[in-house]
C-alpha cells in the first residue's frame, strides 16, 4: 500500500468530525502553500459547513499561487451547489484577479439564492472594468427591492464599489413608480454619497421620502 500524498493527508484533515481540527488543517495548508492543496480546498468550501473553516480555506487559497487557483475556482461558480458558488465567488474577490470578472455572468448576478448574488455583487463590483461599470450598474439596478435587509445593502454596498458612473442608472431607478425599487435605489444614493452611513437609517430615510410623494400636493 502506498503511503498518502500531501493532498490526501489535508483532505482526510478537512474532513475530520471537529470543527477545531478541520481549522487547524485549513491553516496549516495557507502557512505551507503547496500547488497540490489546491484542489482539495477548493472542493472543500463547497461542502464545510462550519463558517470559521471556510473563512480559513478562502484564506488558505489566497496564499497560494492566483495562477493555479483562479482556474480552479472559476469552474465552481457554474456549479450545481449554491455553497461552492457563493464560496468561489468570495474567494475570486480576495484574491483580486480580474480575469474573474469574465465568470460573473448575468445568471450569476441574478441567482435565486441570496448569498449566491450578494457574493456576486460585491465581487463584480470590486473587479469590473472601467469602460463596463455602468453596464453592471444597469445590471444590478434589475435587482432593486429585492430581498430583505441584509440583500439589500449589499446591493446598495455593491453600487457604492461602483463609483460616479452608476449615479444616473441609481437616479432612473429612483423615479421607478415601485415603492419598493424606488426606496431601495433611493438608499442606495444616500450610500453612494456617504459610504459611511448606516444602511438602516438610509433605508427610513427613502422610505419616508418615497411616502411624500403619495400624498396630494398641496394649493
């Protein structure tokens, strides 16, 4: 019998019954980058449910080569599982590789699973090119109203990411006559001009202005 590869000692760590101990792997991999780990972490995220494992395996990743990783995530925001979607997608946004952008399709901005789009969002909008930001903008104003708090500002976060040049399809949106695009992009302006400010306020702060506009005007 021939003895275990490096590769197959971290993925029969990975898999260990304790959380602690799958952690410790997952470290040990990122302090030892090895090209051979790659494919292991990668399959990983996809099944690890415990969230301080997969935050260490997205690290992990991000000290190995970009060259050997980003085409081992890239497949994985195609895949059947949501969790291996919204992983790589996290990840891809760590590592910072623009190529990664070319991944993130308009089926992708639009996934049915919210942690899925708002991994997108904010991946998109921290890799997208200059000459194609009001193009995604145009994109991501599709999704207004959608969802409940946190999807939504993440949204609102995701037009901030992406600057000056999305304000005139943020504007359009404000004037939807949907309630709830309305306030949601209205939010969303009040973000992009402070990116400081709390959503939840801003958030109130539409709402109540989107209101005003229902009642008569006066004489």
């Amino acid at each position: 019998m021939t003895d275990p590869t490096p590769a197959d000692r971290l993925r029969a760590a990975l898999e260990h019954s304790d959380a602690s101990a799958r952690l410790q792997a997952a470290l040990a991999a990122g302090t030892r980058p090895d090209d051979r780990y790659v494919d292991v972490l990668v399959a990983r995220c996809a099944v690890e449910s415990d969230f301080f494992v997969r935050d260490m395996l997205t690290w992990a990743l991000t000290r190995h080569d970009p060259a050997r990783t980003v085409p081992a995530l890239l497949p994985e925001v195609g895949s059947e599982i949501p969790q291996a979607r919204s992983q790589a997608l996290h990840t891809l946004s760590k590592i910072g590789d623009p190529i990664a952008y070319t991944a993130i399709t308009r089926a992708v901005l639009r996934d049915r699973h919210p942690e899925v789009a708002r991994a997108a969002w904010r991946t998109a909008s921290g890799l997208v090119p200059d000459d194609q930001r009001e193009s995604l903008a145009d994109e991501l104003s599709t999704q207004f109203g959608r969802g409940d708090h946190d999807t939504q500002r993440s949204l609102s976060r995701a037009f901030a990411a992406i600057g000056w040049r999305a304000e005139p399809t943020v504007e359009r949106a404000a004037a939807s006559p949907y309630d709830v695009v309305s306030a949601h992009a209205r939010a969303t302006a009040i973000i992009m001009d402070d990116p400081d400010a709390d959503f939840a306020a801003a958030a109130v702060e539409a709402r109540r202005l989107v209101a005003q506009r229902a009642l008569p005007a006066e004489d």
